[in-house]
C-alpha cells in the first residue's frame, strides 16, 4: 500500500457534497444525512455530526404499544432514535453496505435489524412473523416502510435481489440472509423439522421462507443470527 503524505490523506477522505439529496453516501459504508426538520435513524448509528442535532429516543407515543409488545417478544433490540434540528449527521452499522431507496408511493419490508435511516415521510410499521419466532432464537420481525421518500438498508457485502414471478415459481429463502422484499409478497415459513435435525444430523436450513406471486427478495450472502443481530 502507498504510503500517503498527510496532505493527500486529507484530502482523500475528505467530505464529498455530490448532490443536493438529504440521503448522499459518503462511502458504500457510510450514510450522511442532511437534516432540516426530522429523520429517523437506528438507535446508536451515530458516528459524527454538525450543527444543531437533537437526538431522541423513540418514545411511547411514537411506536404505540402494540409495536413495543412486539419488539419485547421478538428479543432483538431495534430502536429507531428521532435526529432533528439544522445539521449533519454521519451514520454507519458495522461497516455494513449501504443502499438507498426511494419509495413513490410504494411499499416494502425490511428486517428489522438492516433499516438504517428513514425520511419523515416515510410510515414504519413493524410486523412479526410470530410462526417463526420460537424456531429462531430471538424470533424474526420486520417493518413496513411505505409511503413517499428515502429509505436506507444495509446488508452484509453486495445484495442480491431476485425475480419472483408466477412462471418461474416461488422463491426460497435463508431467514438469517433475507434483507427485505416487495410489499405484495408475504412470505410462508417452512420447515423441515425431524428426527436428523433435533440430533444434529439436519441439513442446517430446517427453517425457510418461500415467497410466491409476483414481485422480489433481496438476500445477502451472510447468514445473520439473532446472536450477530444483538452484538
């Protein structure tokens, strides 16, 4: 590797103003958001700011009782945070690719754990797949994003979407590597629980989602455990 003068690292690292989105990366890693009003970030993505940034909790109030009943029962720890004020703001989750979405009225799921930031126009709403949550350890939730705006999700190395269509037939997916899917799809859990897989000798995918009908998944080539999720 080049050994570089302090002059040409600066300047090498330094900010970059591309365009004048409130969502730009700074680097496939890391997301800087301009706020002017109110976004909402995961809870602790936070690596650096500028200006008069206020950051919040998620209350209550905001979240509704349901959507905290569900949080509590799944055992994984999603906490979005309020960002407001007149600023910057840089945000990163373990070094995890970023991509940036924007939804025209559309809807999507996402796992819980890859939402990294959201427009205030953008409506979240977590659902569970309660079918599955005593087979994974910690369970598996998700959030509808939909309406009009940004979204950032991240995923381990480079995301892979696939086509599902009613030609084609369904699609099957690891859990652990799904990051997200379109809003007209819902996913069927199956398994293949026997007698191999309680003593060890199973394949290791007793647990899968199949997704049918007309729309997309994306995978990531990474198996997250609610585990890795926590940590």
């Amino acid at each position: 590797m080049a050994i570089r003068s302090l002059h040409e690292f600066v300047a090498a690292s330094a900010e970059k103003d591309l365009g004048a989105e409130a969502f730009e990366l700074e680097s496939p890693h890391l997301l800087e958001v301009r706020v002017n009003g109110l976004v909402w970030a995961k809870a602790g993505a936070m690596v650096a700011r500028l200006g008069g940034i206020r950051f919040t909790r998620q209350g209550l109030r905001e979240q509704g009782l349901g959507t905290l009943l569900k949080k509590m029962a799944s055992g994984e720890g999603l906490q979005l945070m309020k960002v407001e004020g007149q600023g910057r703001v840089y945000l990163a989750d373990k070094g995890k690719k970023i991509t940036l979405l924007r939804l025209a009225g559309e809807s999507i799921y996402v796992n819980g754990n890859d939402v990294l930031a959201i427009e205030s126009g953008i409506e979240a709403r977590i659902t569970m797949m309660r079918k599955i949550a005593g087979m994974l350890s910690g369970g598996l939730f998700n959030m509808r994003l939909s309406g009009h705006g940004v979204v950032a999700i991240t995923s381990h190395y480079e995301p892979l979407t696939l086509r599902v269509d009613r030609h084609s037939g369904p699609v099957f997916t690891d859990p652990n590597a799904t990051v997200a899917w379109s809003g007209g799809l819902t996913p069927e859990i199956i398994t293949d629980i026997s007698l191999g897989t309680l003593l060890g000798r199973g394949s290791g995918e007793s647990v899968q989602l199949r997704f049918a009908g007309e729309g997309w998944v994306v995978v990531q080539p990474y198996e997250e455990t609610a585990l890795r999720r926590a940590n």
